[in-house]
C-alpha cells in the first residue's frame, strides 16, 4: 500500500512559533471521528483550535495516534497491525513507504501526546538530557540490561531454568463464599484472605494454590461495633500486618474516588475490628488515597507498628502507637489519631497515584503525568531519581526485592525500568541511592498484541502488575503478571530483560515484548498475584499463581513438561 493512499492532511495542530509540517508527503492529520457521545465535546475542540494527527485509511478507518492503538511491526513483512474498532493489518509495497510511516507515526505519537512538534530540542524538554535514550533508544546504554541477565544466571534462585515449554496447570477452582470478590490479601505464612463485598474468606495456603472454606468475617455491626463508618462500606485495600495476624482495611469516603480519612484494623483471629484510626496531621483531618508496608517482607513482622500512606500531594509513614506508649483502641471516647511520625507534603502538581516498597524499605511512586520517582529509605522529602513519563498516568507500581527492576502499569502497556547504574567511583547502585547520571538504559514495554488486546474486551485496560514475590536477598523474581479484562498475563523476567530476545528484532522505538502466557476466564478478573515463593515446589521454577473472578478463585502451577 503506498503511503500517500493512508495518510490525509485535513488540519493542522498547534505548532511552536507557528512552524509547519517538516514533512512534504501528504500528512495523516484530522480531527478525530465524531461519535454519538462525542460530537459537542469535538465542537468545542474545533472552536478552541484543538486537533491531532488522525490515520485514515480508505472510508473505514480513522483512528487518532496513540497507543491505544496497540500498534506492531513487522519490517520482515513490511507490514503493520493495529487496532481501530477491529483489529487491521496494513502491508506496504517497498521498504522506503514502509519505513517512512513507522517514523511518521512514531513523530506524530509524540505530538499527539505532549502537544509540541516532535523535534530533538522537544525530546531533550520533554525527558530531560539524562533521559534522551527514551526518546531514542538505539543511542541508549543497554549494558545494564545484559549484566542483568548474567546476575540471574549466576544468583542461587536460578538453579531451575526457566524454559520456553512452561504450561500453566490449574490445581484449585473453588466459588466464593459470601459477596462478590473485590480483592486479593496473599499471605506468606499459613492463610490468605478475598475481601469481597459482605465480608473477608480466610483460604488455606499450599504448595499448589490456595483453597478451603477456612473463617469468613461478616462486614456488619457486630464485627465494627456500633457507629463504625465501615458497617456498610466495601474496603478498597486491604492491608496484612503484625505476622498476619492483623489486617488494615480501607475503605472511600466515596464512589468513584479511593480517598479516604480513615482505617480499621482488623482482629483476623477473633473477626473483630481493634481500632478505627483517623488520618490527621497538625490537628487537621486529611485523606489517603492508599497505603502498603513499609517494606516487602513486613507483613510478616510481628511486632510491625508502621506503615505508609500515601495521597495526591503526601507521602509519609504511619505510626498506630501513641506517642505516650498507650495502646489506642475503640474505648477511647474519640476515634484514636494515628501518627503522623515522618513524610512530607508537597505543593501542589506530584498528582499521585500510587506505591510500593523495597526490601529495604525504600520506595517508588507512580504519577498521573507518568513519572515514576524513587525515594531511599531514609528520606521521603527528594527523589533520588525520576524518571520521565511516557505520556500515560501509572496507575500501579511494583518493584523487585532488591529495587533493581520497577514495574508501572498503564492502561495500554506496562513499562520496565531498571534503576542500575555505576557511580563514579565505579560502584553499581540503584537510582534509589542516588542519581543516576546520564548512563541510563531505556525502558522495555510490555504489550498484548492487537489481535490479543482486541479480544480482550472493551474493558482491556492493563491493571495491577505485579512481579513474583521474593522477600529474601539473594533471590530473583521470575515472572510477572497483569490483568487485562478476562485475562490474566503472565511474562517470564528472564525473557524480557533477554536483549537477543526474538520478539525486539527490527523494532524502531522502544523495545516491546509480545511474549507471554494467557489465563482465560469467562468473567473479568479481579486480581492475579504470584503467592510468595517459598510456595514453590521441585518440579516448578514458581509458586503458584492465584486468579480471582468475583465469584471464583483459581490457583495455577507453572510445570515443566517437555
């Protein structure tokens, strides 16, 4: 197909000092297509100057540049797929109409996404003189990447090699007992728990999954106690503490919106909320839009205290004991204060959405401008590093046991960062310890490919991805998982940091892998984690992986069959 019947040139977007198209060919620039629920808001967009770059193909596609449209090359074939209301391939005739439409698209991706003409000067703003191997990754340091493979080789977690011919079993389907799940609360030790919307199921854990019909604690006035703002309200988070004998349970002010000036603490032994905490700093009462540990392995802590929180424009820890030494509980005539004990709060613009922490306790948060920002352990008021975004909202982060590897989710794609780098005095460290420098690799991004993010609904928006869990120096995470609509996908880690990897040949950008392994459900999937590893058996290179649906969970085994 020749490039001048794809693209057409109808409006012109914006440019800095009024510049025009560099390009001579015809320009694949349109207002986007109007539909039904949409028209008034593409009228005003019209009369304030607003457009973007547009594809249009013949009279049945017109799609806006984004990532939303899943694209994928193939420069073998010459050939692109995509997704626009269906899923559609495009072959070109010669490798120069080929060739000029992989860059035309990847320029005006960048400006549909940061509203400036796709210029070096534009890059160097947008990600900053450090970070210019994100906007062009063939000039990238990738050495980081390949001394990341030889340390997996070498750690004592990697006696079992991980294959290519790995099939997930399931071990375990059972229904649940009580409401729809909302969520998952893997522990590491004897239990685990669904938090659904009437109560919390307390399930077994074994080597193959977890299962049986353990404890359920209803969500009612007895188990609150009278006055309890939670009696009829569906925690959003729940959080194990103190050797998991305790969780923290949080739940929105209001629908639609994660904030939240308050807490439970549950009893999981007697089924009893202890506490209901309040959020307050100098006196006044504010929100938290979510909390975690203050490190991988502290749920496991008995005599755990602390824990963070984090809000829009806050991140700070939490401390549930009284300043005097005094155990608060519900006796007390007001609801107990917890303590504001470290943290900082910014001015206005972080916009965050979400954490996670280290072994060490050090901690990584995801923004809505998709900034990703690292703060060490001792100090939550300056990231140590922060890496630019891609132009879509993190709206989950993980992060490996050692703080070597970040996971951010997106709706469109998943992007991995490694935080090595070597100092000046010729040590490795991680961006959590300090700056990294310009010596920085680009990310890899994690995708389904179109066919695959097409069949996985229209509700096919990435969520909650997250790497197998290791809580022990030394160990190496194996895998990680994401849920997309009835999906659940799993990637092997060795594979995607793998540079001779077959999936990043010939690719222009940033490196994709399509690899992966699919659980297909019948409903949506809740959420997918790996239990913690010491799960694992001998004749599988993981623990098991636990898929819920809101009215089932599943545990899957990774064998090795040949």
């Amino acid at each position: 197909m020749p490039l001048s019947s794809i693209f057409t040139s109808v409006a012109t977007p914006p440019r800095p000092n009024g510049s025009s198209p560099t390009n001579s060919s015809p320009t694949p620039l349109s207002k986007p297509p109007k539909s039904k629920a949409s028209d008034e808001d593409d009228e005003d967009d019209e009369e304030s100057g607003e457009s973007w770059w547009v594809l249009k193909v013949g009279s049945k596609v017109r799609a806006k540049v984004s990532m939303e449209m899943q694209l994928k090359t193939f420069k073998d074939q010459r050939r692109a797929d995509f997704v626009s209301q269906g899923v559609w391939a495009m072959k070109f005739f010669n490798e120069e109409d080929y060739k000029g439409f992989v860059d035309k698209f990847q320029d005006y991706l960048f400006e549909n996404t940061y509203g400036i003409e796709s210029t070096e000067d534009n890059k160097v703003k947008v990600y900053g003189k450090d970070f210019i191997g994100w906007a062009k990754p063939e000039a990238a340091d990738d050495s980081v990447w390949e001394d990341a493979e030889d340390s997996f080789l070498k750690s004592p977690g990697s006696a079992t090699p991980v294959r290519a011919n790995q099939d997930l079993r399931e071990e375990f389907e059972e229904a649940a007992n009580g409401g729809a799940i909302q969520s998952l609360a893997l522990g590491a030790l004897d239990n685990s728990f669904l938090v659904s919307d009437s109560g919390i199921q307390v399930v077994k854990n074994f080597s193959h999954g977890i299962h049986g019909k353990g404890v359920y604690v209803n969500f009612s006035g007895e188990s609150y106690g009278a006055g309890s703002s939670m009696v009829h309200s569906t925690p959003r988070k729940a959080l194990l503490m103190r050797a998991e004998t305790n969780m923290l349970l949080m739940s929105p002010m209001t629908d639609g919106k994660p904030h939240t000036r308050g807490l439970h603490q549950l009893d999981i032994e007697t089924g009893k909320i202890v506490t209901e905490w309040k959020f307050e700093k100098d006196g006044t009462d504010i929100t938290m839009r979510d909390i975690t540990n203050d490190s991988k392995g502290a749920q496991m802590d008995p005599s755990g205290s602390t824990f963070l929180g984090l809000d829009d424009n806050r991140l700070c820890r939490w401390d549930m004991r009284d300043r005097n030494g005094i155990v608060q509980n519900l006796a007390n005539a007001s609801t107990p204060v917890l303590n504001w004990t470290r943290g900082h709060q910014f001015s206005k613009g972080t916009n965050f959405q979400c954490f996670a922490t280290t072994g060490d306790g050090s901690i990584v948060v995801g923004s809505l401008d998709g900034k990703i920002r690292l703060y060490s352990n001792n100090t939550m008021r300056q990231a140590k590093t922060a890496f630019p975004g891609l132009g879509s909202p993190i709206t989950h982060v993980d992060v490996t046991f050692d703080g070597k590897w970040i996971l951010g989710t997106t709706d469109t794609y998943l992007i991995l960062i490694c935080s090595l780098f070597t100092d000046k005095d010729g040590k490795t460290k991680t961006g959590f310890a300090g700056r990294m420098g310009n010596r920085i690799s680009a990310p890899r991004l994690l995708k389904l490919t179109p066919l695959d993010s097409h069949k996985a609904g229209v509700n096919n928006k990435f969520r909650g991805a997250q790497f197998s869990w290791v809580t022990e120096n030394g160990k190496q995470e194996r895998h990680l998982v994401a849920t997309v609509g009835k999906f659940s996908v799993i990637w092997n880690f060795q594979q995607v940091k793998d540079g001779s990897h077959e999936c990043y040949h010939n690719q222009v950008g940033l490196k994709s892998c399509y690899c992966y392994k699919v659980v297909l459900k019948d409903d949506s999937i809740v959420d997918s984690r790996f239990m913690h590893e010491k799960f694992a058996v001998s004749d599988s290179p993981e623990a098991p992986l636990v898929v819920a649906t809101p009215m089932k969970v599943s545990s899957f085994s990774i064998s090795n069959r040949r």
